[in-house]
C-alpha cells in the first residue's frame, strides 16, 4: 500500500508560478519513475513532465522551457517548478508513481487555476 499526496495547487495569474509536491509514503521496495500528469474540464488526461530515478526527466511540448521536475529520493518527493503560467494550464494536476514491485499509484490531485 502506497499513498502519494500532492500539495501546492491553488489560483495565481498568468505569467505567475507555483510549486507542486508530492510526497510518497507506506509500504514500499524502490520508487523508479515519478511524475505528473494533468487533465482539464472536458479534456483527455496528459502527461506533463517525468523523471526517472537517475533524475533524467521528459516534458509535454507545451511545457517546456517553462516548468521543471525535481525529485529528492531521501524524501521520496517529487516537485513540478511552474512558472510562467498560462490559463491553458489550468487542470487537476495529478502525481504518479511507479513503485516496484507493486506497481504504479496515483494521487488524488491538486487544482491548479491560471486567471488570465
């Protein structure tokens, strides 16, 4: 049993930035990739950036240049860096990780909304 709880959503305006986290806990053997994943109102789920447990990471197009992962391994934590922010950004952004040998998890969310 693992549980991933996300924090750091909430309202800014556009071209401001937010800090996502999102910490692992519970019976666990290795965390390898982790990352985040966002779905609108009416729109399909998307990845948006992951990163490996080297720390190799990999970003949706639309977000590139303006968002980066992070992960503390110690911690357990995964962080997404959001700056620039568009009101195309708005979502649930949901945290995911794929924790041997269980499987993946995911968390249950966290709103993030852009004002424009």
């Amino acid at each position: 049993q693992v549980q991933l709880v996300e924090s750091g959503g909430g309202l800014v305006q556009a071209g401001g930035s937010l800090r996502l986290s999102c910490a692992a806990s519970g019976s666990m053997f290795s965390i390898n990739t982790m990352g985040w994943y966002r779905q609108a109102p009416g729109k399909q789920r998307e990845m948006v950036a992951t990163i490996t447990r080297g720390g190799w990471p990999n970003y949706a197009d639309s977000v590139k240049g303006r968002f980066t992962i992070s992960r503390d391994n110690a911690k357990n934590t995964v962080y997404l860096q959001m700056n620039n922010l568009k009101p195309e950004d708005t979502a649930v952004y949901y945290c995911y990780a794929q924790v041997a040998p269980m499987g993946p998890y995911w968390g249950q969310g966290t709103q993030v909304t852009v004002s424009s």
